[in-house]
C-alpha cells in the first residue's frame, strides 16, 4: 500500500517533521515556493568527483566500462600496468 499524495504533519517546538522510514538517512533538498516546501530526494557528489558528471565523454567512457565489467568483458591485451605506475610516478615527480 503506498503513501496518500497528501499528508498532515505537525511540526515540533524546534520546527522539525518527520518523514517515515521510506525516508531514513536520505538527503532531501528542501525548496521554498511562496508559502509552499517542495522537498526533492537527492544524492550528493563530493566536489572533486563532479568533474566527471560535467564531462559527458568521460562518463560515458567510465559507465561503458562498467557495463563491460559487469558483462564479463575484459580485453584480450591488457595494459602493461608497470609501465603506467612508471609513468604515474614520473609525473609526480615533475
């Protein structure tokens, strides 16, 4: 059975609601319309991952890989990883 669209709530002393456990430790934006509150559900990206979502060639490299991981697809010639560590370690030297 799910929730009606509409519910009553009253707020406490401090102001605070509560939503239910379908909403336990989620992070909701809470948007002020006049008179109204519009709550969003959201996920939160740290700051220096939000490169990523901004650069759609890049995400889209990254969800095709792990879509090629989670279908058991790997490649035939794998990187040679020594090199790169070399070359990871390389630059941060410079």
């Amino acid at each position: 059975m799910t929730n009606p669209p509409i519910q009553t709530r009253h707020a406490d002393s401090k102001g605070r609601i509560t939503l239910g456990e379908a909403y336990a430790n989620r992070t909701l934006i809470v948007e002020k319309r006049g008179d109204e509150l519009v709550l969003h559900v959201a996920r939160v990206v740290p700051e220096r991952e939000s490169w990523l979502y901004e650069n759609p060639k890049a995400l889209k490299a990254v969800r095709t890989g792990l879509r090629q991981a989670k279908e058991r697809q790997f490649s035939k010639n794998p990187p040679d990883l020594k090199s790169a560590e070399r070359f990871a370690k390389d630059l941060e030297d410079n």
